[in-house]
C-alpha cells in the first residue's frame, strides 16, 4: 500500500497504544507462570502476535480477547516445536535462549531482513552453556541441546535484546545462575524493563533461576512511549493533540522523548543514540524542520528492520531536507521539508516518520509501502485520518 498525503497539522485527542516492548517480557513471563494470567492490551500489532504464536507452539495456552490476551502457561513441553518469528527481532532474540532454556529440539522461521540481523555474542554464550545452534537453511535456524546453569558472561555492547533473552532464560532454571554483563551497554532502560517485568511475576531478576513465575492474575501493558513520540513530534511541529496513557515514570527509554523534542525546537542539540534508536527517525524529522542536530552512537541502527541511518537520510532527503552521517554520527541540518517520495524500506518507523513530517511539509509526501506500520501500529494510519490528517491511499 502507498498512500499520499497533504500538508494538514492534526487535532484532537487520542491514547497512546500498549508498549509493544513490555508485552513481550510480559507475555513471556505469564507463558511460565504458575497459573493463567490476564493481560490487558487493548491494541495488539504483528511482533506481539508474534512472540504469542512461538510461546502456544511451546505449549502455552495464548488467546487474543477483546481486550488483550489470556495467557494459559506451559504445562507440557513438546519435544520439538518450530516457532515462526516473522520479522520480529525482539521474539527471536528472546525466545532463542528460552528454548534453549527448556532443553526443546526448536526451529526458528524469520522473514524479511530478520536472517540478517546479528545473533552475536549471545550465539556463542549459548553453545558455550549446552546449546547447539545451527543455520539449516537462510531463513531459519535450529537450537538443540539445553542451557546449562553457571556464570554467563555477555559483551552488552551490541544489543540490550540479548540481555533480555538470558535474563528470561535463566530464570526457567533448575538452579540459580550468574549473568555478566561486559563492556558499555546500549539501551539499558530496556534491560530495567525486563527486569521488572520478572519481578511482576514473583521471581528475582539479579539471582535468576530455581523459581517459578508465579502469575499476578490481571496486568496491563503500559503505553507505549516509542509510537507515543511520533504524536508528541506532531505537537512539536503545531498540531494540538491532548496525548493520554504515557506513564512519566517509565522504565521505557524513549520516555526521553519528552525532554528531547523540546530541545530540538530551540536549539541544534548533540543527542546520544546509544539508548535510543527507535527515536532517531522521528527526532530527525523534528530537527530537520527546525535548527538540526547531531546524533552520536548511532552504529547500532545500521541494524534495525533497515539500515536506519541509510534510510533516514534518505527519507530526509526526499522531502527536501538535508543530512548525512560518518561512521557513528548522523547530522540533520536545519533547512526545512518541502514533500515529496518517500520508500519506508519496509520499516514501520520510517513510514510514520515520514507521516507526521507530512503534517508541515509544503507539498504532499506520498509513502511507499505504508502497510509496515502493522509491525507495531496497525491502526497508526486509521488515528492519522481521525486526528485531521488527509490521505488518500494506493493498493499495488
């Protein structure tokens, strides 16, 4: 789907989505619980669907309601299982150590530029403790054997994710295990979050392993401050939207959002990317309309559903504006938007990126491939059109 917009500055009220984030450790953490527990998630998207459909195909109980999911934990284990990730590189590097964790023959199906993202140095922290990982084909790969309890030792600059994934895994343990963290350690609010997504369910998140979950019956998934950022840079730029459901005390790192968006408004900051990736996209498209920026530690969006530095000049770019990057800082220049094409390179943060600069562009901005919002907000465009934006939308 491609869509075209015109310039229209939006209004109205609106609550944030749940946080895509929290609802996979939550979910998780409820699949091993030791009775059901209800999660209220009133909007859902493909990667948290996702992560539910690997956790059933282990056994648990997972069913979408009205308002969320009914979370029925594992009761028996299959011996093997094929867990399909789509292009969800959260579900992946969390559930890969989580079979690993529970000794079961898996498979792991990916799409898109999944295959591509890296694994490393959880990869080979696993096989050091008992697992055996293996690629059978591009787009898949097989964990056999279990992880063993002991000292684990993990380089936590590449990615906070793999910091996640052994946290939940060695939490399902027999016996109580060591995790160290080594090295500068990128996004470390998320690292936070998922530990107090453990000890939501009764278990300690610093001496992990020989407790069981032990579910809290009802939660509700917090909203979330990544897609809440694109309708706070809306504000930014001269929408008026009266925006509920961001919680200020967050463990979630695009809280940052809040304090960032201001700056840019008055001045052309130096903002560390090192804790926040998923901003850069919308960040830029603030900065560009105002004095500009320099974002430093940006190696790891090369990473991402695209090459975010890649694709953020390149939707700077099309719409007029100006930015460039060497190998660890991105510069967006203060010169304006004036519209124009932009290829969301299949990344859902680019698309709404691209969307809320076409609320103060001069032309109109048309998006290619602007269904990639279903990753993480697939009603984004429904809630556009509501708030005054004006779109008219291409089917290929």
């Amino acid at each position: 789907m491609d869509i075209t917009i015109q310039p229209q500055l939006l209004q109205g009220e609106l609550t944030v989505i749940p946080s895509k984030s929290q609802a996979h450790r939550l979910l998780i953490c409820a699949a091993f619980a030791d009775a059901p527990t209800v999660l209220h998630c009133p909007e859902t998207n493909r990667d948290m669907d996702a992560t539910a459909g690997c956790l059933n195909a282990l056994g648990a109980k997972i069913e979408k309601t009205q308002t969320g999911y009914a979370v029925g934990p594992v009761e028996h284990l299959p011996e093997k299982a094929e867990l399909n990730c789509h292009d969800s590189g959260s579900t992946l590097r969390f559930m890969l150590p989580v079979a690993g964790a529970l000794g079961v023959d898996t498979t792991f199906l990916m799409e898109g530029r999944l295959p591509q993202r890296p694994l490393s140095p959880m990869w080979e922290e696993m096989e050091r403790m008992g697992c055996r990982l293996t690629r059978p084909t591009t787009d898949t790969i097989r964990c056999t054997g279990k992880l063993q309890p002991g000292h684990y030792s993990i380089d936590g600059s590449v990615s906070s994710q793999y910091i996640t994934g052994l946290l939940l895994a060695l939490s399902l343990l027999d016996e109580p295990s060591e995790l160290e963290i080594t090295g500068s350690v990128e996004s470390k609010p998320y690292i936070h979050m998922t530990k107090d997504a453990i000890s939501l369910f009764g278990a300690d998140p610093e001496h992990p392993g020989a407790r069981r979950f032990h579910s809290p019956g009802n939660l509700t998934v917090e909203g979330d401050w990544s897609n809440g950022a694109f309708f706070l840079a809306a504000n930014t730029l001269g929408s008026r939207l009266d925006i509920q459901g961001l919680n200020p005390d967050s463990p979630q790192g695009d809280r940052a959002a809040a304090e960032l968006l201001p700056m840019l408004r008055k001045g052309r900051p130096v903002i560390d990317a090192r804790d926040i990736p998923d901003l850069v996209p919308i960040l830029s498209v603030v900065a560009a309309c105002y004095h500009g920026a320099e974002f430093t530690n940006i190696r790891r969006l090369r990473l991402k559903e695209s090459d975010r530095v890649a694709s953020v000049i390149a939707m700077i770019t099309a719409m007029g504006g100006k930015a460039e990057a060497d190998e660890n800082t991105l510069f967006v220049f203060g010169t304006g938007l004036t519209g124009g094409t932009v290829d969301s390179v299949n990344d859902h943060r680019i698309a709404m990126s691209a969307a809320i600069a076409a609320t103060v562009c001069k032309e109109p901005v048309t998006i290619l491939g602007a269904e990639c919002v279903k990753k993480s907000y697939p009603k984004f465009f429904e809630e556009y059109r509501r708030l005054g934006g004006n779109y008219e939308q291409y089917l290929r």
